[in-house]
C-alpha cells in the first residue's frame, strides 16, 4: 500500500547554538504568536508562513539516553480547525 499523501517537508533547520541565542529564537515565536497568532520562518531564501488554528495540539517529550536529554516542543494543528463547542442562539 502506498501512502497517497506524502509529509512534505518545509522547513528543516538544525544548529548549534549558546541556550541564550536558543531562548531567544523561541522567544520571538511565542511573542509572534501572541501578538499576532503566526510568525514566518525564512531558509535558503523561502519564506513560509506558519499561522496555526486556534485548536491545537500540544506534545512535550523529554528524553534521555546516555546522559544525552532532549526536548521536544510540538504544536498540531489543521488548517481551519477552529473550537467545536456547543453555542446558544
């Protein structure tokens, strides 16, 4: 069986970085997402504009192995998915 729709891949971006230069990268995509709920992110000249619903899945994992530990941060969201709640007319 074949997978009919592929992930696509927009965005893959590792570095090393000082905890400060990480805090502040994550810094500047939370205040974007307050003040304006989406923020764009900018490699090898493509731009893409992240705007996630107001629904969204939150996943936290940390890890470790080998004295090595990870975080994971990870918002899910599908376009237009908006809060299906019970409204009173």
């Amino acid at each position: 069986m074949t997978n009919q729709n592929p992930k696509k891949v927009h965005v893959d971006y590792e570095e090393k970085m000082s905890l400060d230069h990480a805090v502040a990268f994550l810094e500047t995509i939370v205040t974007k997402l307050k003040k304006e709920k989406s923020f764009t992110l900018t490699q090898d000249g493509k731009t893409h504009h992240v705007s996630p619903s107001s629904q969204v899945e939150l996943e936290v994992k940390l890890e470790e192995r080998n004295g090595k530990h990870k975080l994971e941060l990870e918002l899910e969201w599908r376009e237009g998915e908006e809060k299906q709640g019970l409204t009173i007319g």
